[in-house]
C-alpha cells in the first residue's frame, strides 16, 4: 500500500521539510520562558501590591483616626466651655445678639459666653435634664433627637459629642451636645487616598519594569542551558544514527545467512536486532522532539488537504493483524469524509501512536473503538478502549517524555516513553488540541481536535 510508503519515508520527508524556509516565529523555548517570566512578574507585582494596599490601607487609617482624634479633642472642648453656660440658656434664649463678658467663677474655669461659639462648621445645642433642646447656637443643622450617648457620633458628614452638666457628683442638670461639619476632614482623607493611589500606581509600574528586567536577566542562564540541552539532543540523536545504523545492517546481513551462525549465537543475534531497533526507534523520537523544540513543527505548512476518513481506514487495515493477533475488537465510525490540512505523514504518525497505544494496554478479549465526527470548523477524532486505563494522579504526567505508570512495561512493550508527547507536540503544531480521559481498570478515551476544511 501507499501508507507503508509513506511510513518508510518520514525520515527523509522529515529532513526535507525541516529545510524548508517558514516564516520568522517565536521560539518555542524563547516562548516558554517569556511564558515563565510573566507569570514570574506577575506572580512579583501581584505580591507587591498586596504589600503596599496593606501598607496604604494602614497609612490611612493611622492618618484619619489622628484626624478625628484631633476633631474629638476639639470637640470636647468646646463643650467644657459650654457646660458653664447651661444656666443662663432660658435667660438668653432671645437676645443671641447679646455679648457677654468672660468671668472667672469659684471653680476657676473659664467660662464662654454662647453667643462667643458661633462658628460656620460648629453647632452648640443645650439639652435639660429630659432631653428637651433648650436652645442652640453656630451653625444651623437639622434637628436630631437627643440621645444619652457620650462618645464621639458620627452620622452622615456631621461628628457630634455630648456631655452631660453634672455639679459636684448630683444628677445632670443637662446636657450640651457640640457638632462639626467633617467636610474638610473628607477632603483631606479624598487628597489622601488620591495621592496613595497615584503614588502606588507609579511605584507598581516601577516595580514592573524593573522586576521585568530582573526576571528577564535571572532566568537568561536557565534559557541558555536549555538550549545546550536540546542542541546536545539533537546532535547526539544525529551522531548515534550512523554507527547504529551499521550495527543494525551487520545483524541483518548474519542473520540473512543462518548457515554461518553458530546454534548459540542465534539468541543473541535476535536481542541485538530488538536493542537495535529500539535504539533506532529513540534516536528517531529524540530528533524529533529536538526539532519540535528547535520550531521545526512550529513552522509547519498546512498546504497539503488530508483526508482523515482515508487515513485512518488506511491505518485500521496496517494494523489489522496486530489487532486480530491481540485478541480484540475493532469497531469504527466513519459518518462523513472530513478534510484538515496538515502533514500527511506527521498525523499518521499521531493515530498510529495512539492506536498502538491502545493495542498494547487492552488486555485480549477487549475492545477498541474509533470515530471521526465534524463539529464546527473542528474534525474530532476520539479512540476509546477497555484497557488497564491510568490512575486519575498520573494523568496529568502522560505528555512528559519518558514518563511511565509502569517503568517495568517499557521492557515488554518495547516503547520509548516518547508517543504521547511527541503526538501532542505535532497535534499543537496543527493548530489541535489532545485531551485523554482515563479511569483505572475502565479503560481510556482519547480525542483529538484538528481545524477542518469545510
């Protein structure tokens, strides 16, 4: 068939097309790590300014209670003076415009005329002992009923404090009740909280830009050695496949002449074909997983049409004996023939991965079902089976490389440990996404969503 074609071809069709000039992209890596520098920043700037609202929110609370403090202690004294002229309120009721002198009586205070009180923000009101207002004077206010209350009342943009008028330890006689317009004290609080909120937002974007900068340096040795890194891996994978390969060509040629190989070398001839192979197999997905990294996939050309419903009946038909030798079901649905752009051989190589995945962990006597449905602008491709399935802990570490369940498996299916990531890489590069769903001993299902061509 043409589809074994292809498979023999991906190596050199990779070559190609990694050659090929795409458009200037971000780097992956250079991507990651601005990923990491951003939330490392904001990450900075969130815990700053945390910081400083604490600090802010402090400052003003410290500032306006010194504020009303202040008020207070003004207050109350206004109101000692005004106790000493409770007495003379019923005679003075009507000749507000009457200046009185200051005099000094037995109890050596000073005593202020009421009339001496007016002021535009302040209001003096003298109350009997029932609580009925006697009189008032300064500023006029709208009458609020009297309440026996001795601590500072604020209501509305009005501070009030009353005291009783209480002669050597008898029952008050009265009550003055002294208030004050808080305007000022508002807008001095308002200029406040507008010059910590200015300030804080000028010190925030400081803070951003010079965080910025030093995220940026602290995170450059880590970048750097991430590229030596993926460099090494792609020129080690490159390097290893020529002498692999003629150790692999020299098993193959012994064993094509049995008559020159001893009995007890045919055991160990088959092991250095399967470790071989095995290494050819790593090799390969290495490289590929450097140059997904190095941008190769990132650039890819969708220019060619895919028809997924061929190519995955193309794949079912390639694996048909495996799955008949493993003792399970195949079932398919295949409701309309769907278009996506792409690789052609770099989507057979994400369904084939994920098909032998299935083959492999669904026990004999299992099923597998395969179903390719068109959703808006999206082709939804979903494999579902009865296998071991994967503990829900483990889930969110099946796309790391080398990451295994089981590590013992490894030895018995053979696997690198590299499918599902580099299927979920080639999946992003197609502009897709790769979820799987997974319940132990139930089974897994896995979708893939590719843009379709409508």
């Amino acid at each position: 068939m043409m589809l074994s074609k292809r498979f023999m071809a991906w190596g050199i069709g990779l070559n190609q097309w990694t050659r090929r000039k795409h458009p200037r992209r971000i780097h992956p890596t250079q991507q990651l790590f601005r990923a990491l520098s951003l939330r490392l920043l904001l990450s900075y700037l969130g815990a700053m300014t945390v910081v400083m609202g604490l600090s802010a929110a402090a400052v003003y609370q410290v500032f306006s209670y010194s504020l009303l403090q202040a008020l207070d202690v003004h207050l109350a004294t206004i109101a000692e003076a005004a106790k000493h002229n409770l007495s003379a309120v019923p005679h003075s009721a009507g000749g507000g415009d009457r200046i009185q002198p200051a005099v000094i009586d037995q109890d050596a205070d000073l005593d202020l005329p009421w009339q001496d009180l007016q002021k535009t923000t302040e209001t003096v009101e003298w109350f009997d002992a029932a609580g009925k207002r006697l009189s008032v004077a300064g500023r006029k206010i709208p009458f609020k009923a009297f309440t026996p209350q001795f601590q500072p009342l604020q209501q509305e943009n009005l501070r009030s404090l009353t005291l009783p008028v209480v002669v050597q330890g008898q029952a008050p006689q009265g009550y003055v009740r002294v208030s004050m317009d808080t305007h000022d004290v508002e807008e001095d609080l308002d200029r406040l909280r507008l010059g910590l909120g200015i300030g804080g937002a000028v010190a925030i974007g400081l803070m951003g830009v010079t965080g910025g900068c030093l995220t940026r340096r602290s995170l450059c040795p880590i970048e750097r050695s991430m590229d030596k890194l993926q460099q090494f891996t792609a020129d080690a994978s490159h390097e290893l496949r020529s002498p692999i390969t003629a150790i692999k060509t020299a098993v193959e040629v012994m064993q094509t002449h049995p008559e020159r190989i001893h009995r007890a070398d045919v055991k160990k001839l088959r092991m250095m074909a399967q470790a071989t192979q095995h290494i050819t197999d790593l090799m390969e997905d290495l490289l590929l997983l450097a140059r997904a990294d190095d941008d190769a996939l990132q650039g890819i050309e969708r220019t060619q049409s895919v028809p997924l419903h061929d190519l995955l009946e193309d794949l079912v038909e390639l694996l048909q004996t495996k799955i008949e030798t493993a003792g399970l079901a195949l079932e398919m649905q295949m409701l309309t023939p769907i278009w996506a752009e792409g690789n052609l051989s770099q989507l057979s190589r994400v369904f084939l991965n994920l098909l032998d995945n299935a083959i492999l962990y669904t026990p004999s006597g299992g099923s597998i079902s395969l179903s390719l449905t068109q959703a808006p602008a999206i082709a939804l491709i979903t494999i579902r089976d009865t296998g071991i399935g994967i503990d829900a802990a483990h889930l969110p570490h099946i796309f790391d490389r080398f990451w295994r369940a089981d590590p013992s498996r490894s030895r018995q299916t053979g696997g690198t440990g590299l499918g599902l990531a580099i299927a979920q890489a080639i999946v992003i590069a197609h502009g897709g996404k790769l979820t799987v769903k997974s319940q132990l001993g139930v089974g897994s299902c896995v979708q893939v969503e590719l843009p379709s061509i409508v």
